[in-house]
C-alpha cells in the first residue's frame, strides 16, 4: 500500500470515529432540539435576543437545572425520585422554621436543613435497597409524607400554611448573597442559581467521566445484578444517588427562602415530573444506564427557552404544557434515532 493509500486510510478512520463519537453522546439530540426552539423563538419573539431576555431565560433553566442534573444521574443509575419536588420545599420550611423557632443565626438553620435533607435522601435509598421495593413505590410514598409534614408542621408551629419572615434576622442578608443574589455583568442582572447549576453541572460530568464512581452509576443503572457480581457497591451508590437529590434539592430549597423569605408549604407539588422530563429531553433513558449531566442542562435550557420564549412571544401560556409534551416526545424519537445511528456505526 502507498503512502498516499496509507493517509487516506488513516483520514477515513478518523472522520468515521469523530462521527462514531459525536452520535455516541447521549446530548446530542438535546443540543438539536435546543437549536431548534432558539431559532424558533429567535424568529417570532422580537424581544428573544435581548441581553436582559437571556437572562430571564437562563434564570429559569437554572431553577429547573440545578435538580435536572441530580436527577439525571440518579436515572443513569436506574432509578427515580418522586418526592424531588416537595423536597425542595422541605428544605426551605426546615431553614425558615428551625432559624425563626430557635432565634439562631439564620446560618444554623440553613445547616439543620442540610442535614435534614440529606437525611430524606439517605431514607429514599436505605428503603429501596432493604424492601427491594420499585422507587416508584419508595418515592411516591415519601412523596406524599413529605406534603402531609409540610403543611401539618407549618399549621402546627406557624398556625398558618406559611413560615414567618425571618428577613430581620442575623445571617440573613450573607445566606440570600449565596444562594439568591443578582450578579450584574455589563448591565444585566444574573442571578447566582446559573452559578450553582454550571458548578453542579460540571462536578456531576466530573464524576461520570473522571471517576470510578461514574463507572459504578452507569454499571448499576445498565444491570444492578451484573454490576454487584463484580464488585460494584451497588447498595452504596444508589443510596448516594438519592443523597445527590437531596443535596440539590437543599439548594433549590434555600433559593425559595432567600428569594421570598417566605415559604408556602404546598410549594413544590408537580416539580418532579418538570425535573425528570427535563433529563430525558436532554438523553437519559427511563430504562437506565445512559445519559449525561451536560445533557439535562441542555434539556433544562429547553425549558427556560420555551416558558419565557411563549411570554415574550406573547402567546396564551395556556400553550405551554402542550409544547412541553410535545418536545418530551420529539426529543424522546430524536435520542433513539441518535442511539440507533451510533450503534450502526460501531
């Protein structure tokens, strides 16, 4: 064979792996589809592409975001979490109630919530490895404790359905510059929550990618039985998977507080569902063992484009659960047919 044989061989392979790679991502689908409705909206809303725009675009996806990403690799792992919206809001009245209740710092509150819900998140995994349970079944049912404690607690300690204001307290002002302050950049507000959701986005892709814990959560979310045959921590992992979603869902919780100082208790009810759709438009199978943190943020993003995108376009937000599930379905087909490109490629 020539040289020039040789080189165009070489050329060959390379563009075929470069292909083989780029079909092989499980965002890849996402991406497309995020084009699409950036285009789309670029071109029927005028007010789309103003920098001020972008900013309530990317405030919206980051609230989604930050408990896509936690979501995303507890589906990875096989599993789902139900009761992740209502955490949320858990996490929030533990703070508020514990800091007014106690006359502490607002920081110590802010610390009991950590716990408390890491605790909720340990409680998901513990039960669904011991019971052998489905985490349908597991979730559905802290699910519906986690709403009856939140507005059984707030009744019983505030005598309302919402937490008392602690805005006048100590700490205050420190914790809402973590997880609730705007950053301005050349005249535009961000908010600090698209901070926390690149930081989670970037730790989670670190962790799939770069450790063997990543190995461990695609093992167990492609075959549990296998994974533990060769000495995966199956129990171990799947248990810090739902602690994941705790500790997001702390952080989405003292973004509620920090914002409106105030929380209702029955907040949150329904969130769960945006989360996990947001991970499948952004490539994580139902089935398990596939996906990637990159991939929810990009699905988060789709999210943001569309509920602000009808507002600027100023069409009836009526609309916008019919374009969600539109775009759950599409994305669903376009992530198949990205699978079944890849998989004819190797």
């Amino acid at each position: 064979m020539s040289a020039t044989q040789v080189k165009d061989a070489d050329e060959r392979i390379l563009q075929t792996s470069v292909l083989r790679n780029l079909l092989g991502r499980p965002e890849l689908g996402s991406v497309v589809g995020a084009i699409a409705v950036f285009v789309f909206f670029a071109f029927f809303a005028d007010s789309f592409l103003r920098a001020s725009s972008l900013s309530t675009v990317l405030y919206a996806a980051s609230t989604i975001g930050i408990m896509a990403v936690p979501v995303a690799l507890l589906m990875i792992g096989g599993e789902f979490d139900l009761s992740a919206g209502v955490m949320v809001t858990s996490s929030a009245l533990v703070s508020s109630m514990f800091s007014y209740q106690m006359t502490a710092d607002v920081w110590v509150g802010v610390g009991v919530s950590l716990l408390v819900t890491l605790a909720i998140g340990a409680f998901n995994g513990f039960m669904l490895t011991r019971t052998k349970l489905p985490s349908f079944i597991i979730t559905l049912g802290t699910f519906l404790m986690l709403t009856g404690m939140n507005l059984g607690f707030t009744k019983l300690i505030d005598g309302t359905v919402s937490t008392k204001s602690i805005e006048d307290m100590e700490g205050f002002t420190s914790a809402r510059d973590v997880f609730a302050s705007t950053i301005t950049v050349g005249g535009v507000g961000f908010k600090i929550t698209i901070l926390w959701w690149l930081a989670l986005v970037a730790v989670a892709s670190w962790i799939l990618l770069r450790t063997r814990a990543g190995n461990w959560i695609f093992a167990v979310g492609g075959n549990k039985d296998a994974a533990r045959a060769v000495g995966v921590p199956v129990t171990r992992t799947r248990i810090g998977l739902y602690m994941g979603v705790a500790f997001g869902a702390w952080i989405s919780g003292q973004h509620l507080l920090f914002s409106y100082d105030v929380v209702q208790s029955g907040e949150g009810v329904g969130n769960e569902l945006i989360y996990i759709i947001a991970a499948v438009i952004g490539g994580c199978l139902i089935t398990g063992g596939y996906g990637s943190a990159v991939g929810s943020a990009v699905g988060a993003l789709i999210f943001g484009m569309t509920s602000k995108g009808i507002v600027f376009a100023e069409w009836n937000p009526d609309w916008f659960k019919f374009f969600l599930g539109a775009m759950l379905l599409l994305a669903t087909l376009l992530n198949a047919w990205v699978r079944k490109r890849a998989e004819a490629t190797k």
